[in-house]
C-alpha cells in the first residue's frame, strides 16, 4: 500500500510514521524545505514522545520518505493525506487556502485513480470545496467525458490525536470517523486502518458533512468542560471551596466522567482555540447564534491570565524589580507546542508591568526563545530559574514539577512564594513547609 502524507506537522509526521509502521510505504513531503533536509537526515523535527523510535525504524526499513515535490510523491500511492494547516483567519474562520492550494496542485497532477483524505480540521462544507477545487483544476486538462480524465473521491478522516500521546492515540484511536459517500473509497480506507483497530476499536462511518462537524464539536465540547471547571474553580475560591473536592464529587458521577475535570490557566494549544472560534464563526454564516461557544472563549481568554492579578495583589500592586522564576511554557506537558501557550499571555503581562522573568521549560524553550528571544532568560534546568527569583510561577504540569526538591527551592528563591496555575501540589504539604503558596480553585496558604 502506497500512501502519501501532505503537510509534516504534529499531524501529518504522525499519521506518516505510524502508518508505515503498519506496513504501508509512505512519502511525506512538505513546503519546508529545512524541516524536509531535517527528515532526511534522520532528525525527528517536532517534540513528541516515541515517535523517535518508529521514525528511525521505517526510513532505516525504506518505508518512510520525505520529499519537497508533490509530483514525484503523489505517482504511485492512491491514498493522498492532506494534513496541512488551517489557522484562524481574520474574521475567525478557518483558513482553507493551504488545502485549497493543495487540492488544485492534485488536480493539476493527478493521472489516475486517488483518495484524497482530508485530515486537518476543516469547516462543514470543505470536502466539496476541495472535490471544486480539484475538478476545476482538471477542467484545464481534460474534458469532463475525457476517459484519461482520472476519477478521484474526498474523503473527510478527521484525527482525534492528543500532542505528547500522538503516537499512542493514533495506534490505538478511540475511534476512526470516516465521512465518505463512495464504496470504492471506505474499502480502501477500511482496509488501511484494520492493523489500528484489532481491538474492536469503531470505525464510525457517516457522511462528509457529519465527519467535519464531529471533529468541531469533540473539540468544542473537552474546551466547554475546562471552561466550565475553570467557572466552578474561579467561583471555589470567592465562596471558600475546595476544587480538588468539587472536581472528585462530580467525576465519580459516570454521566460527567472524571477526565477534563482539572482547573487551570485556560485551554490553550493549535486546536482548542482556533477550533471553538471557527465552529462559532461557521454558526454565524448560517444565522445560528451558538451562545455556549462565545462564553467559553471568554471565559478562556479570561482564566488565561487569571494568575496575573493574583501576583499583582501579593506585592501590592508594584511587580516592576521583581524577579519571577517560570516553570513550564508549553501550552500542556509532552510538547515544545507553544501556540496560544497561556504562558506567553502571562509573560507578556508581567513584562509589561516591569517584571523580569527567568524561565525553564523541557521542550519549548527553542521555540520561545524564537518567539520571545531576549526578552527574558533562559535556565539550564529548573532549579537553576530558581536563582535570586522573588518566586515561583507554573504554567504547566511537566511531570518533573510534581515532586521537586522543596528544600533546594526554599533556599533558592528571595521568599517562599509560589503561584501555580496547575495545582500541581497538596495545600497542607506547602504549609507545613512554609510556603506562601497561591493555586487554581483552593485555598491561599499563607504564612
Ligand atoms: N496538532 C494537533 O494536535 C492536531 C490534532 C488534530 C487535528 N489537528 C489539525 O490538523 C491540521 C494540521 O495540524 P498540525 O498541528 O499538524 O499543523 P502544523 O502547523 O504542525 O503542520 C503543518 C505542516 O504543513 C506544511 N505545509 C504547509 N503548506 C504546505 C503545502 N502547500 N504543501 C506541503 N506542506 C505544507 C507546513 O510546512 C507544516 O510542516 C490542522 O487542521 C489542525 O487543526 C491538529
């Protein structure tokens, strides 16, 4: 089987590897050419656990290559992957340009037979656009009763992976959503994804438009839940409650499950974010006026620096000459993904009001120092951010915070003070340590 992987992000190098750890033959190519020497030169581009692994194992195996040239990687497979990017546009809907580029470049090359298979997150609708875009480009080359003129299927294949557990997600999913109203196209892609559901993993078939949207609404639905947990943290620490409690007494109920149920600094990331604003934008274009997504955005856009006015308070107003020690910048732990991180929205508050900060994060420094470069210092490691900092700061829960040296940061920081946006720690430990020490949802120990 002869697959083809369009785009060679945290997607489209998932999906790539592990198919061709199944088996199959798989060309990726990119616009990136950097990223595409990269690959070649056996470097795993992106952060995420066990890739690797697979990622060496089938370019050593000769089943995983990676090319610039849409020509020369489209020729032999049937199977096409569209895995590209759809950013927010101005007005908050998706960005379809890449795949629309994309699908008018197949049509301009394609000369057989091709399931194409769009696995970004698209609006309701994209599936014919790209099935347009296609047929347009063709019209240039052949006529519509031309029998050299090669038949091709849309498929939506929305993916459902998680950034830091891709690997395991993609191998074993929940479940695989195939929108798709051709036999010829479900068999082939029935067929591709049997070694991932030995199981008795669903594959669920539907039709396009249901595919697209099921895709929105999984997404908008987990950023409800962390919106409306945030709600109830923010409303535990006016009333006196504890959200540990809270979250522990209504998980056990298996109507609302205990997963998502964890306060903290907002939802942030390439998809929650974006895809909550494009489901909410695609509503509007219908007249459909989808109150719960505006409120879930404001409340995110809200608990994202929820933490700033906390450390405000603290030193009464006047952060200027102080000296914050950050733990964590990636926008959730197993990543270097920093988009819409609500780390850099804090940062960004805290300089702004004079504060210096000092940070460590295990895999996104790189990509911050890009974006933020010297605005702030980098630390070696974690303990070394710690050095003559007015106080701690955590933004997200590496598991390597969960258990520091409490000693070492006692004697580290200026005073024993600490603002953790992810609850990473138990309330009668930092008291009987002595911390002055501030979290989502729970009570301020003072000392
Ligand atoms: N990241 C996630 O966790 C996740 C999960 C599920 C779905 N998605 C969706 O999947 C899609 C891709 O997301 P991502 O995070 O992998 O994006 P990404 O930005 O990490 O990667 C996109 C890649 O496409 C490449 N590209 C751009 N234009 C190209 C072109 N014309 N030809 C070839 N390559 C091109 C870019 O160079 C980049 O390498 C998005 O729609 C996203 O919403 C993402």
């Amino acid at each position: 089987m002869n697959i083809t992987v369009v785009g060679t992000g945290y997607v489209g190098l998932v999906t790539g590897t592990c198919l061709a750890e199944s088996g199959a033959n798989v060309t990726c190519v990119d616009i990136d050419v950097q990223k595409v020497e990269k690959m070649k030169a056996g470097i795993v581009p992106i952060y995420e656990p066990h890739l690797d692994v697979l990622f060496e194992r089938n370019i050593k195996q000769g089943r995983l290559a990676f090319t610039t040239n849409l020509e020369e990687a489209i020729v032999d497979s049937t199977i096409i992957f569209l895995a590209l990017p759809t950013p927010p546009g101005e007005d908050g809907s998706a960005d379809l340009s890449y795949i629309l580029g994309v699908a008018k470049d197949l049509g301009d090359l394609i000369t057989d037979y091709k399931v194409i298979i769009d696995k970004s997150t698209v609006p309701v609708g994209t599936a014919e656009k790209v099935a347009t875009a296609l047929n347009n480009a063709l019209d240039q080359r052949f006529s519509k009763e031309s029998n050299e003129r090669p038949a091709f299927d849309v498929v939506s294949n929305p993916e459902f992976l998680r950034e830091g557990f891709a690997v395991d997600d993609f191998m074993k999913p929940d479940r695989i959503v195939i929108g798709s109203s051709s036999d010829r196209a479900n068999e082939i892609l029935d067929k591709m994804y049997a070694p991932f559901v030995r199981q008795g993993n669903p594959v669920i078939f539907m039709d396009e438009k249901s595919a697209e949207l099921t895709k929105y609404a999984a997404n908008s639905f987990l950023a409800t839940k962390i919106s409306f947990m945030n709600e109830i943290a923010n409303l535990c620490e006016l009333v006196g409650a504890n959200v540990d409690d809270v979250r522990k007494g209504i998980g056990t109920d298996t109507r609302i499950g205990n997963r998502f149920l964890f306060p903290g600094i907002g939802y942030g990331g390439s998809c929650f974010p974006k895809d909550v604003q494009a489901l909410a934008k695609s509503s509007t274009e219908v007249n459909y006026d989808f109150k719960i997504l505006s409120a879930v955005m404001d409340v995110n856009q809200t608990q994202k620096t929820v933490i700033v006015p906390k450390i405000k308070d603290f030193y009464s107003g006047d952060v200027s000459e102080k000296k914050f020690a950050v733990w964590g910048l990636a926008f959730k732990p197993d990543t270097d993904d920093i988009r819409e991180a609500s780390s850099l929205y804090i940062i960004e508050e805290l300089i702004e009001a004079g504060a210096e900060i000092i940070a460590y994060d295990p895999e996104a420094m790189e990509n911050v120092k890009n974006l933020l470069g010297d605005k702030i210092d980098y630390a070696e490691n974690e303990y070394d951010a710690l050095n003559d900092a007015d106080a701690l700061l955590i933004f997200t829960e590496w598991q390597i915070f969960r258990n520091p040296n409490f000693e070492k940061i006692s004697s580290m920081l200026k005073e024993k003070v600490i603002f953790d946006g992810r609850n990473l720690y138990d309330l009668d430990q930092m008291n009987e340590l002595g911390f002055h020490y501030n979290s989502i949802g729970r009570k301020e120990i003072t000392q």
